[in-house]
C-alpha cells in the first residue's frame, strides 16, 4: 500500500507530472551524475517518461496481491528493475537489495489472496 500511496502523491505533485522532478533529482550531487542530468535535459520526454512510469508503476503495485500469477510475476519483475534502476542510476543500492528480498514474501501473499 506504501507505494500506492506514494503514487497517490506524486500524481498531485506538478514536478512529477511534467517530470521536472526526475531531472530536479538527477541534477544533484548526492542521486545524479552531470552526464545523466545532460541527457535528461536536451531530451525533455525522457523524464517524463520515467516520472510518469514510476507513477503509474506505483499507483498499480498493489495489483500484485489480486492479480492472476502470469501477471503478478511480471508486476513483480518490474518492481524488481525498478529497484535495480534506482540502485544504479542513484546510487541507492540497498533499495535493490530490500525490495528483493520482500518479493518472495509478496508471491506468498498474493498465492494466498487467490485461492
């Protein structure tokens, strides 16, 4: 429900909407890289992109409880390149590493939702 939530936020949030908060978050020191934040801002469509992906990626997780299993796996999957994507591009590695290790523990649920 966390990330339904957060979601939630970001599909009232401007920043996200039109994507500026992706380049904003890439522009710093502590979660960018100059060569990222260039990219980002000479094609503008590219943080939209992602900002509205991580939106709806989000607002949908939860899906993965009620889902049928072909789909809940790829809900899962997603959930899992997410994490890695933000391990990578940010530097928040641990974010890969806790998200994963849920997963097992969110398949059980969802198996147990469906019966």
């Amino acid at each position: 429900m966390a990330y339904a939530a957060s979601g939630a936020i970001k599909l009232m949030s401007p920043v996200w909407r039109d994507g500026s908060a992706i380049t904003g978050i890439f522009r710093t020191r502590t979660y960018g890289g100059e060569g990222l934040y260039r990219l980002l801002n000479l094609h503008p469509a590219i943080p939209r992109i992602v900002a509205w992906s991580v939106v709806l990626g989000e607002l949908t997780f939860p899906l993965v409880l009620v889902a049928p299993k072909p789909v809940a796996r790829g809900i899962l999957g997603m959930g899992v390149l997410f994490h890695l994507s933000i391990g990578r591009f940010m530097g928040l590695n641990r974010f890969f590493w806790a998200f994963t290790a849920t997963c097992p523990a969110v398949a059980y649920v969802s198996r147990s939702l469906r019966s």
